[in-house]
C-alpha cells in the first residue's frame, strides 16, 4: 500500500469511527455524550442507504430520531431504491477473474502480441476489513434458541421448572446475586457455575427426593447480560452489556468493528488480567472456524493489538489483497490466504516487491514459483507479492482468416499441411478464388514476417505435392474471393512490411495497375513473378489485352541514385520474377470504354434508353430511335447532360448555405436596431423552396435547327445524356411578382403585356424594366432590348413563359430570396409539367 492509498483508507476509518460514535450516541446517550452540530451534519450529508446500513447496524430506526437528524424527505430515492440500483450497478463489478477468464476464453482470435495487464497497479486493501460494513445486528446472538447443554448458570439467568404427577405447577424462578433459586416447598438451591445439563439433572433428583410421585421438566427463562470492556484498535473502545450467549465476535461488532490499524489476527481474551485465549478472524474469514470464539462472562476484556506484519498479493490470484501475517513464512503460504493462484497465473515470472530498510527504497526480487526455492522464499513485512498473468499470445497454433466458412485457429503439428486444415473447396463460402492464398509467416530469430503465395487448386488437386504447403506454428492463411476488394484483409500485412523495410532492406511491396479485377498495393511475395502477381490482383479483366505489360523498377546505382527502368513484357512469353517497389502495369485493349448511354422521351417513336458508342450525335440516335411523332414540338426541347446536373445540384447547395447566412446576418442585425427578425416559418419556407428544386442540367438546344441543318449544327452525345421532348404546348406562362402566377393558352395576338394583365397586373415591388421572357427551348430575351419584342414579326410562341422579377433595390433580403426561390420553384414546376406533356 502506498503512502497516498495509506492516508485515504485511514480518511474512511476515521469517517467510520465518527458515524459510528454518532450513532452510537443516539442510540444510548448512557454510553456516551450528545453528538455535536458538526456530526449530525456528517451524518446527514451521507446518502440514505449509508445511513440505513449504519442505523441497522447499531440496532436503530431512524424514524424515532427525525428530530434530531432533519426531515429526508427530499432524497433522490429510498433506501431499498437506492440499494436495488446499487446492487444492479455491482453486477458486473461482482464478476470473479474466473468469470472474465471464461468469457474471454471465446472472444475472436488474434496472433498480436501483448502486454502485460493494469491489475498489478490496483491499489490493494486489507483483507478482511470489509466485513464489519454488515453491522452488528446481523451477529447478535439469537435469544429464543435453545440453551446449549455446556451452558454455565449464572446470577441472574431465569429457570422454567414445570412439575408433573401427582401434582402440577410451573414455577418461573431467576438466579439471585448468590447464585440460589428459592424452590417453593424445597427452599434455596445454588446452582451458580453449574452447566445448564448438570442443572436440570440436579432439580430433578431434588424434586424426586423430596416430592414424592412428582416429577420435573427445566428449560430456560430470560438469560442474563454480562458487561465486558472491548478495548484496544477498535471504532468504539468502551464498557458493554451484552448478552451471556455473546462472543468475542459479538463483542467486537458491538463496538463498531476494529480500525484499518488494528490485528485481526491476534484478538486477545482477557479474565482477571490473564489472557485466556486468543482469536483469529482469518480463521473465521477463510475456513468458517469458530471454535476459538470463546462465550464471554462478565468482567472479561477483549483487546484488540496493532496489526501485525503484513504482505500484499496482486495481479492472478483470487483474492488480491493485503494480509497480516501470523504463522505464515514463505510466499506460498501467503499466496493460500489469498486463496490461490487463477488459472490464468503465470508463475515463473513473479516477483516481490520490498523496502530495503538500510536505504529505505523500494527493489524488486524475481521470483519463480513453478520451483520449490520460489514458493519457499522468506517473506518480510510490507511485501507484496506480484503474480502476472499469461499473456493472449497463442503458440503452436494456425490460424486461419478470410473468405472461409469457419475461420479461426488450429491446433499445429509438425506435419501439418493447408489441406488438413482446409479439406476441400466446400469449406469456403460463395464464389471463392481457389487461383491464390496467402501465408503470412514469422521469422522465429527476427520476428519479421514473410510472405508466401501458393493455389489452394492445385493444393486440392495434389495433397501430396510441393503445391499443398507445409504450415510452420503461428502461420496464418487468408483466403479471398471475387466479389470485395482485397485491400482491407491487407493493409496489415502492408503495413508491417513497410515498418520492416530499412536502408539495407526495401519494402517487400510492390503495385499492380491496370486491367486486372483489383488494382492496387500487395506484398511481394517469395519468388513471385509476373502471373502470380496477376492471380494475387484477382486475374485480368475483359478489358485486358493479355499479351502485353510493362514493369516500371526503381533501382539505386552505388551513390543511390534512383535509376528508373521501363521493361515491355510480351506476356506470352516473359514471366519475370518481380521485385520490391516494382510496378506491374497490363495493359488495356485500345479504346476499350464503359458501355454509355441515353435516354430519350417524350414524342419520339421508340423512346427509352440507347446505348451509345464514341463520336455518336444526337441526330443518329434520333434516327435509331425512329425520329419524332407528329406531335411532337421540337421547338421546346429539353436536352440535358448529367455533368451539368450535378453542377447545378451544387450551386443549389451552395445557394441555400448563402441565403442562410444571409438571414442569419440579418437577423443579428435588425435585433440589435430593434426591427423585426425573419420568422423561422419563413426562413423554412424559402428553405423548403430550394430543397424542392430538382437539378435539370438543362442544355440549351434549337432542336428544329439541328434537325434542319445536321451538318453544321449536330452535336456529340455523353453518357447519361437525356432528351425530352414534349407535345405541343398551346399556352403560355406567367411567373414571378404578379397577382395570380398561372398558365394561358397561346393567342398570337397577345404581347406580353397582355398576358401580365391578364394574371392579374404586376406587384407594388415588380421590377418592369426588367421583365424577360424564356423561350420553350431554354433560351432568354428581355423584351425592352430586344428587336423582336419591337417588331411585330416576331411575338411569343407556344411554351413560353414570361418572368416578372422583384425590384432589388426596393425590399429586403428576405422578399428577395423568398421571390427568387419561389419563381425558381415554379419554373422548374414548368419544365417538369412539359416533359410529362
């Protein structure tokens, strides 16, 4: 125990003695003095189940003093509450190493090395101590059991004598101080000092003699108490009366217990200033012993000596602890009051830990205990004993990883192949690759790794051959398939590799790119050339040509200079043996692609999705796909590309992050001049608008000029490309700050204007100097410039639609973005309304 551990286990005796003394006080202030203010609120301040535990063992109920101590009314929880929730927050605390042990005995395999466990560093406590917590109630003696025979009559014990025969009676007669019953008719009896057989023996030769055709029957009345002294390091030294079927151990509970500095192994009796006997409670702790427990009788003094010398016990065994040595000389004997040695206990490298007395430092001293010398070592006093545990590292095993039905470890043998672990391709799972495994194997002077390939086909095929490998102990074999990448199951060899590699040593890793099924970084195994590098990467793909490739080395000259090499394999006829930091690159058939495709819908005679080559344009496939109906309306088009919906899909990110700070920043400033802050419905609202907003990526196209002039306007076409387009739409669209947004049908004699005032006019805050239109195709004219909007020749066309913006410069941010957002919702409303039409 160290110093710090010392002075808070003397902090808790010291609290326990003052509680103790507190409740010892009211529960008979004839013993002692009236607590002090300064106790009563030491006991208050201690939680209910601690005060119920300390009040049932002094044998008080703590509702005949709520006076005294103060209404508990307003305690989280009740006592029995408080201790169900504490039994429920011990359940794992309770668990025995034997438990923990046994549950880790299935935890999932590992080859890593570890390291000693924490347990050595736990603050140990005295053994032993911990007992006196259960209170004195719970060793008071039963007053209504039956009298032992042996039992010595004294002064004040009380006898029940019923006569019989020829006549009957019950006479209830008690021991006067002269030790004397008066028997009615028979006159003084001394029965003092006699046992209580020899008492009822006597009473009934008595009754016999002098009462003739009666007889007796004695059993006991009301015993009589004793006052002993229970003196020495104990919580409450003083005088008690306790009863005469009392013992030492009674005593000792009565008076709260002895201190963390008091023996429990020499608990002295004392009568008539001799010692009479002597108690251990280890005998009582350890092996339920009473026979020393000697019954007390008045006047006798229990005193309780200092503690002897002590030994502590950590780490693998039952009862980590401190012990007060009494007859115990060596370490195994010490180690049995700690109740042995766990299974998990690894002897041969135990120690001690002692004070040297000439410096005063503490010094180390090995200690094997798997010998005779070792469990005989002399023990001195304030040593603790370390017993370590063995470590998680398995020897002699094989262990097996990967895509295999049942992974794990295996008992290994000196004969031991990868077939008598793997027996057949049944013990894999699904759609394995049985072309390569790997073997990780260590070095046994080194503790380097090193690493094998080998086929578990041919080891199938041939289980006699060189191709069915001999496994060495803590091998360990992964399997793969062709379905998940490889890297996860080896990173950790990759990067124990690459830990190993040293100026005189280059990491034993090289890369595989290219048309192979999984591209990327694997270890360099022993002799792998080229094909065994492409079975270790999966095997080629369809894209790969298979007969060419290329390995790009980096090699030192002698003054370590990179030298760059580039070596052409014909794959039909090299297979070279690779090495470190080699790049193995196949090559792919030329102009190999991903299949691309289109979508086309809407008025097209066969619409649906086209596959497309390199260099396809829009008018082939519009060929392929039979052309147009005669409905369609190619002048309101949608031709849209996936690389700008995703662009657009990020600009409307981006755009909701700068309204919200937007409003934000406008909130913050408007409350600090005291105008009114966005309401978070409307901050929601403009939100929602953006969110709704679907990303079209629209390209805009002039469908019926392309179609008209091919030559010069058609264009290439991209994977995932999508052309709608819609039927003829006779209406036209008014969106933006007018009184009623909505669609009217298509009149050639209308202008612009005309459709505004048929919505309804434009809003206080239309911005009319700016009204544009956008045209069915995409494009956008803004009226007041433009020499169309002028001229009469030119007017609006079915499919348009005519945006009325806000004024900026006359409303807030909030309107801004709340407009902006809902006319950008509304126009996308429109563009899904005409590729449904």
């Amino acid at each position: 125990m160290n110093i710090r551990s010392f002075y808070r286990a003397s902090l808790r005796s010291l609290m326990a003695l003052t509680c103790s003394t507190l409740m010892l006080a009211v529960a008979a202030p004839s013993y002692s003095q009236t607590p002090s203010p300064a106790q009563i609120e030491q006991f208050k301040r201690m939680s209910p189940a601690q005060q119920e535990a300390l009040a049932r063992s002094m044998g008080i109920n703590l509702s005949d003093y709520t006076g005294l101590l103060g209404n508990s009314s307003d305690t989280a929880a009740t006592p029995e509450q408080d201790e169900v929730s504490g039994n429920r927050r011990q359940i794992d605390a309770d668990k025995s190493e034997l438990e923990i042990t046994a549950r880790e005995a299935v935890d999932d395999l590992s080859l890593e090395e570890d390291k000693e466990t924490d347990s050595l560093k736990e603050n140990l406590e005295l053994f032993g101590y911990d007992i006196f917590q259960f209170g004195a109630d719970s060793f008071t003696p039963a007053s209504n059991i039956p009298i032992p025979a042996n039992y010595v009559m004294g002064p004040g014990d009380s006898l029940i004598i019923q006569l019989y025969g020829k006549e009957n009676s019950t006479h209830n007669l008690t021991l006067d101080r002269d030790g004397q019953v008066m028997f009615p008719n028979i006159g003084p009896i001394a029965l003092a000092g006699m046992s209580f057989s020899r008492v009822s023996e006597k009473i009934d030769e008595i009754v016999s003699q002098q009462m003739i055709g009666v007889k007796s029957s004695v059993s006991m009345g009301t015993l009589r108490t004793v006052r002993i002294f229970v003196l020495g390091d104990v919580n409450i030294p003083g005088s008690y009366v306790v009863g005469s079927l009392s013992t030492m151990t009674n005593a000792i509970f009565a008076s709260g217990g002895i201190t963390k500095i008091g023996s429990l192994r020499n608990i002295q009796l004392k009568r008539q200033g001799k010692v009479i006997t002597t108690l251990d409670l280890y005998d009582l702790l350890l092996k339920g012993d009473t026979r020393n427990d000697s019954r007390l009788l008045p006047g006798d003094v229990i005193f309780v000596p200092p503690i002897g010398k002590t030994a502590g016990v950590a780490g693998d065994v039952k009862r980590p602890a401190i012990y007060e040595l009494r007859n115990e000389k060596n370490v195994e004997e010490v180690i049995k009051l700690a109740g042995g040695l766990l299974p998990t206990a690894y002897v041969p490298a135990s120690r001690i830990e002692r004070i040297l007395t000439e410096s005063g430092e503490k010094t180390l001293v090995n200690l094997d205990l798997s010998t005779t010398n070792g469990k005989r070592f002399k023990v001195k006093d304030a040593d603790v004993i370390q017993i370590f545990s063995t470590l998680d590292t398995m020897r002699d095993i094989v262990k097996l990883d990967g895509h295999v039905k049942r992974p794990g470890g295996f008992a290994w043998r000196a004969d031991i192949r990868f077939t008598d672990i793997v027996t057949n391709v049944d013990d894999l799972l699904a759609n394995p690759d049985i072309d390569v495994a790997v073997i990780q194997r260590e070095h046994k002077q080194t503790r380097k790794i090193d690493i094998l390939t080998f086929s578990p086909r041919l080891a199938f095929a041939n289980p006699n051959s060189e191709n069915n490998p001999l496994l060495e102990s803590r091998d360990t074999i992964t399997l793969f398939n062709y379905e998940s990448d490889r890297s996860g199951l080896l990173t950790d060899i990759i990067q124990r590799l690459a830990t190993q590699a040293s100026i005189f040593e280059r990491a034993q890793i090289i890369s595989i790119t290219g048309s192979v099924r999984f591209p990327g970084t694997y270890p360099l195994a022993r002799n792998m050339d080229m094909q065994d590098a492409i079975f270790f990467a999966g095997g080629l793909t369809e894209s790969a040509m298979g007969t060419s490739g290329e390995i790009t080395r980096y090699d030192l000259n002698e003054e370590r200079s990179t030298i760059v090499m580039h070596i052409d394999l014909d794959m039909q006829i090299d297979n070279p043996v690779l090495q470190a930091g080699d790049t193995l690159r196949l090559k792919q058939i030329p102009l190999w692609q991903q299949k691309e495709s289109i979508t086309l819908e809407g008025e097209v005679v066969h619409p649906g999705s086209y596959s497309i080559l390199p260099g396809e344009t829009l008018m082939d496939v519009l060929h392929r796909a039979g052309g147009l109906t005669p409905h369609a309306y190619p002048e309101g088009a949608i031709f849209s590309r996936m690389e700008l919906r995703k662009l657009e899909q990020e600009r409307l990110e981006d755009l909701k992050d700068v309204i919200a700070a937007d409003i934000a920043a406008s909130n913050i400033q408007e409350s600090s001049i005291k105008k009114k802050v966005v309401d978070a419905e409307d901050t929601d609202q403009i939100l929602e608008n953006i969110d709704r907003i679907e990303a079209v990526g629209r390209m805009v196209i002039d469908l019926p000029a392309i179609i008209k002039t091919p030559a010069t306007l058609d264009f290439q076409l991209e994977g995932g490309d999508m052309l709608r387009v819609p039927r003829f739409k006779p209406s036209v669209t008014v969106v933006g700050e007018i009184q009623f947004p909505t669609s009217h049908f298509y009149d050639q004699k209308l202008s612009a204007t005309d459709y505004i005032d048929r919505s309804g006019g434009t809003k206080p805050n239309a911005d009319k100097k700016r009204i544009y239109i956008v045209k069915a195709n995409g494009r956008v004219f803004l009226p007041t410039k433009s020499a169309w909007f002028r001229s009469k020749g030119r007017q609006l066309d079915p499919g348009d639609t005519i945006v009325v913006p806000i004024d900026t410069d006359r409303v807030d941010k909030l309107t801004v973005w709340s407009s902006v957002t809902e006319m950008m919702y509304q126009a996308a409303l429109g563009i899904a309304a005409i590729g449904k039409l």
